[in-house]
C-alpha cells in the first residue's frame, strides 16, 4: 500500500476517530429534522406574518408534531437512516421523495380536517419545501459526505481456492456500485498463495496500527482456513477496534440477503436460529395481515372481476382465470388462481418462466402485471390458508424440480407458507433464469431467518410503492 494513501486513511482516522455510526444517523436525523422545522416555519411566517417562536407553535404546532411522527416513523419502516442504504442514491432518492410526499400529503388532509390557519395555498409550498431540500441533502451525504469522507476501509481474506475472478466478484459485492455500499477494499489477500498466515498476522498489525483499516472480511470456504493461532490474533486486533466479520454475514448487512454461494448446503447450517414458527406475538400479527388482507382483496376482486369479464373479450379473449398448481408449504401443492394475462396455449410448446417484454402477454394483461390486479384471485388462497399475504413466491414443481439440483436451498422456501407479495419481489426487480432464481432465493431465506413485525410493513410499503410506479412484468 503505497505510504501516501496509508497517511491520507490514517489522517482521515484520527479525525473520525470518535465520530462512530451512531453519531453519523444523528447527523443524517438531525439535518432532516432541521429542513423540517425551515419549512414548517417559512411556510407559517409567509402565510401569517408572525415570525416569534410561541406565535408559530400556537399556529402550526399540530400540524408540524403529525408531520414529524410521520416522517421520521416511515424513515424507520424503509431504512432511510441505515448508513448501508443511505448512499444508495438511485434506490434511496426516489424512496426519500415518497416517503417526504407522503408526510406533506397527509399534513395537508390533517390541516383541512383540524381546520388549519394556513390556506392550502401556502401547503404547496411546504410541499415543495420538503420534497426538494430533503432529496438535495440525501445526495450531498451520498455523494460527498457517506462515500468519500466516511466510507469504511477494508481488507479481504479469502483462500488460495478462490480465483482472481471470484476474489473480484466478492470485492465488488462488499464496495456495491462507485462504491455505494460505503466501503472500500484497500487490499485483498489469499492464504498460501499470497503469503502464509504467519506473514498476514505481521501485515495485518501493522496495516491495523496505522489506523487504516475498519473490517477485516474472511471469505472461508473451506475448513481450517483460519486456524487457532490466528484466530487468536483476530481477537487481539478486535480489541484495538477492528471490527472482523465472515463473508456470509458482511454481505447479510449490506444486502439484506443470504450468500448461497458461500454457504453450506443444509438450511440449518444457514439459519440455525429461524423463525420457524417465530414467536406468538408476530404470528397474531400475520394471521391478522392475512386476515384483513384477505377480505379487503376479495373485495377488490368482487369490484374488478365484472369489469373484466365485458374486456376481455375484446382485449384478452378467451377464458377469465387461469389456474396453475404451484408448490406450497411443506412441497404440499395448491391449484393458484390468476386473472389470465397472457394469450391461450401461451405453452404449448412446453413450459417456460416469464420473461421481460414477453410476447405472451395481451394489451389487457399488460396493464393487469402492471398494477398487480392479475394476483387479486390468490387472496382467495390466503382465506384458504393456502398462502400468505407476505412469503416466497409459489413455483410450479417443474421448475423446482429443474432447480433443486443447481440449488440445494430452494426446497428451504417451503418452510412457510408461499405469498403473494415478499422480500425478493420488492427487493430483485425481475427474474428470466437460474441465476436470477438464485438470487431471489437469497432474499427470500433472508425474509424466513429474519420474519419481524417491521420488515413486514417495509414490506408492505414497498409494494405499494412498487404498485404505484408501475415497476412490474
């Protein structure tokens, strides 16, 4: 490592020593919560004319203690102060513009309600006093602030069975895209190919002593990789503030997701500690999901499907439904229930997965993929107890039986129950192939180790953003 780029992280470490993750959400909170209080006041200011403090609490306090909660409660449900996420700016920038449209609209329904002494007029300005300043300052972080003055240093460790290629794919998915993950890897290195361990435990207390480094990432692939002598040396420089983690759990943290690749076969060797059954106070809540999902889509389904049976015939002809049999819970099969979106005999050559753009699809089910109206039909499966509202998307068994032998972890999707929305479809855009298979797998084993009541409602919101934008097949 060349003594110019060890002085410049190590400069950069000692000013930021003591300036640690906490600190730095506080800082992204508090600059949020700071444009918050420069709207609500510039818009009460310019609407009344009264510029002290008490006169602006009196007018507007209501309205500004709803927007806040609600800012602040959404910013939580989507990650927005989680600093592997924050740096995101084409994942990140759209979501900050929802979630600040979101507050501003239902500030301004709570302002007309509680009969407001600001006209909507001046609500537009908050509006626009929001939405702007906020996705403005999340791009100053990512781009300046996140990436290049608090971006975390790491060395790789990986063993002389990885090739260079690998070793790069794996450094590519630690720093992310220009590095928007927030880390850097300052150097890789494979044992007995590169050096011996006891060479790496030189290099690495030495590299650590400069104060250059924040991770060290051990990519073991094979036993014994990491022996008792510098296992205990990884300890010791663990206590000096590195922090040392596997591959499989680095790539958790940033992606949400489980690395299959690097991963024993068996689901247990995975997930020891999954949530199968997870604890009685989240099950209350997703059978009440279900419960309430359920009716409200039958509803829906009740409302669309008249509409749909007099189009169809001049836009989709032929039959209303389509029925398939999909793989459930336990491998147990279920017939899953569809408003056709593509022509009849769209197989008739032979069974094969949708594609993007496909040429099957009708006009009408175009726009049925497209607003997710096509899976109103499968609420009906989750009064049934077939489905769920939230899990992993039902396969057909003549794709399961194709993938089983390229990918040991899939049958681990039917532990719970499948589900119309989930992790991997609000997480990983499209699937064509095996590979895009696998990585869908990857979200979807991250869902069924980490089932919570808040990563159903990030969900839950992502879905509906999904819906909203018209992101779909």
């Amino acid at each position: 490592m060349p003594e110019k780029v060890v002085s410049f992280h190590a400069s950069r470490k000692d000013a930021l020593k003591d300036y640690r993750v906490f600190e730095r959400k506080l800082l992204l909170a508090a600059v949020d919560l700071l444009i918050l209080l420069l709207a609500f006041y510039a818009t009460f200011t310019l609407s009344s004319g009264v510029t002290d403090e008490i006169g602006f609490f009196n007018g507007i306090g209501r309205e500004l203690i709803f927007g806040l909660v609600m800012f602040f409660s959404l910013g939580l449900v989507f990650n927005i102060y989680e600093l592997e996420y924050v740096n995101k700016t084409r994942k990140v920038l759209p979501l900050m513009t929802f979630i600040s449209g979101v507050t501003w609209v239902l500030t301004l329904l709570t302002a007309i309600l509680m009969d407001s002494e600001i006209s909507v007029e001046y609500f537009l300005l908050l509006g626009f006093l929001t939405v702007f300043p906020l996705a403005i300052w999340r791009i100053v972080f990512a781009t300046w602030i996140h990436t290049f003055i608090y971006a975390q240093n790491v060395i790789l460790i990986g063993s002389e069975a990885l090739d260079d290629k690998e070793m790069k794919r794996i450094q590519t998915s630690i720093e992310g895209r220009d590095y928007d993950h927030g880390f850097r890897v300052l150097r890789s290195y494979r044992l007995s190919r590169d050096l011996k361990k006891e060479e790496l435990v030189k290099t690495l207390k030495r590299v650590c002593d400069q104060g250059v480094i924040d991770y060290l990432v051990i990519v073991e692939t094979e036993r014994g990789l990491v022996s008792r002598k510098l296992n205990g040396e990884l300890v010791n420089l663990m206590s000096s503030g590195v922090k040392v983690k596997s591959y499989p759990q680095m790539y958790e943290e940033i992606k949400e997701a489980l690395p299959i690749g690097f991963t024993e076969t068996g689901f247990y060797s995975m997930i020891p500690d999954a949530r199968i059954p997870a604890n009685h106070t989240y099950e209350f809540w997703h059978e009440s999901m279900n419960v309430i999902s359920s009716l409200f889509g039958v509803v829906l389904f009740v409302i669309v499907a008249p509409l749909l049976l007099l189009l169809n015939p001049f836009f989709n002809r032929g039959p209303l439904f389509y029925v398939q049999k999909r793989v459930g819970k336990n491998g147990k099969e279920f017939n899953l229930i569809k408003f056709r979106s593509m022509v009849e005999n769209a197989e008739k050559n032979g069974a094969r997965m949708s594609v993007k753009d496909d040429e099957r699809v009708t006009p009408l089910g175009k726009l049925l993929r497209r607003s997710r109206i096509d899976e109103l039909p499968q609420f009906l499966s989750v009064l049934k107890g077939e489905m769920n509202l939230i899990g992993p998307r039902p396969e057909r068994k003549y794709f399961i039986d194709q993938w089983r032998h390229l990918l040991p972890q899939f049958e681990s999707r039917h532990l719970i129950k499948p589900g119309i929305t989930g992790w991997a479809q609000v997480k990983y855009p499209y699937g064509e192939n095996v590979e895009d298979s696998a990585r869908k797998l990857e979200y979807d084993l991250y869902y069924i180790k980490n089932r919570s009541i808040i990563l159903d409602i990030r969900i839950i919101y992502k879905t509906i953003y999904t819906m909203i934008v018209s992101k779909g097949q």
